[in-house]
C-alpha cells in the first residue's frame, strides 16, 4: 500500500472514531438529560470539541437523535432475534409470549430508552419527514415487525393463535398496542405509582398478558 492510500485509509479511520465518539456521547446525553434539554454545545463539551468540530461529522442535533434512535431499534430487533432463535420451536402463541417478554425486560432494564422513544414521536412530524437517514430506522423497525409476524403465523398454523386476520395485521396491531402503552408509563409511570399505588412494571406484565389471551383461539 503506498503512502498516500494508507494517509487515506488512516484519515478515514480518525473520521470514524471520532463520528463514533459523538454518537456514543450524545447517546449518554440523551438518555440522562432528554432529546430537547440536550444542546450541541453539551454535546461538544461532552466529547472536548468545539461545536463547529460536531457539525463537521453531522448535519445538527436532529440527525444525531435520528442515529441513537436507529441504533435503539437494532439492539431491541436484536434481542428479539435472539429470543425468537431460541423459542422457535415452541407453538407460536408461546413464542410470541417470549418476544412479547422483551418488553417486560427493557422496560425494567432500558426503561430510558423507552423515554427517548416518546420523545422522538413528539419531534417526527416536525424535524424528520424528508430525512433520507429514515431508511435506516424505519428497516430496524420492519425487521422487528418482521419477527413478530413469524410467531404470529406460526401461532395461526398450529392453531394456538386465532386467524379471523392476517398474521402481518394482527401483528403491526399488536406492536402498536405495545409500544403506544410502554411510551404512556415510560413518560406518566412515577405518577401513576404514586396515583393508583400499582408497579408499572407489573401493570406492563398483566397487560401483555391480557394481549396475548386476546389472541388465543
């Protein structure tokens, strides 16, 4: 390799650790302080840079909520993945009580990440419609559909899983049923401890429940 193409090749390295180092930083940001309390100038301090040096690697904040959030999405289709490789065998309405189960987990574990989410709904119409970045986050969500979609059709073929609709329908339904109540107690769940005196997380864990005895035939 000559002198020039290993100059190139290292300054392409430096270039990615360095995107890495702000994503990595501003993720932290995120998730301690919120998407819209969180500034650039947090985030450059965060990484000992000056705020142009941030803009030289990314267009503005917006973008970097955008990345954090695909990255999100990969690591839950991940553990679902996981999750799904282990229970494929089992009938199809356990399996997607597994997957289901993820949930419960994040939510215990990650109950943050779930925080970021709403945030990002309430920022979409306004910041992202346009944004060619959203390919990316919208094929880690597909793919997550995607695994629910196989248990569900699994379940209808074996029969434990009722079939009056399409496993891909009852599936996005499902999802969105989910994902809508983990958004609700990740923002208003401290209050409605303290209103109800219930556990969120076991309020999450019965409502999954009564999801799944909704669709068993």
């Amino acid at each position: 390799m000559g002198s020039r193409e290993r100059a190139a090749r290292e300054k392409a390295e430096r270039r990615k650790q360095r995107e890495e180092l702000i994503l990595s930083e501003a993720e932290k940001l995120f998730l301690e302080k919120g998407f819209f309390a969180t500034t650039i100038s947090d985030i450059a301090a965060a990484c000992e840079l000056t705020n142009g040096a941030i803009y030289l690697y990314y267009k503005n904040k917006d973008e970097l909520v955008l990345k954090v959030m695909t990255g999100i999405s990969r690591h839950f289709g991940g553990l679902l993945e996981e999750v799904s490789e282990i229970a494929g065998s089992e009938p199809g309405l356990q399996r997607l009580s597994r997957l289901l189960d993820v949930y419960n987990y994040t939510y215990a574990e990650y109950r943050q990440y779930h925080y970021l989410d709403a945030q990002f709904n309430l920022m979409f119409s306004e910041a992202y419609p346009d944004s060619p970045l959203l390919d990316d986050y919208y094929s880690a969500n597909r793919r997550v559909l995607e695994i629910v979609t196989e248990a569900v059709a699994a379940g209808i073929d074996d029969a434990s899983i009722d079939s009056s609709l399409p496993a891909v329908q009852r599936a996005r339904l499902l999802l969105n049923a989910v994902n809508s109540y983990v958004e609700k107690i990740s923002i208003r769940g401290i209050l409605m401890e303290k209103e109800q005196g219930i556990l969120m997380k076991d309020e999450l864990r019965d409502y999954i429940k009564l999801l799944l005895q909704g669709l068993a035939k």
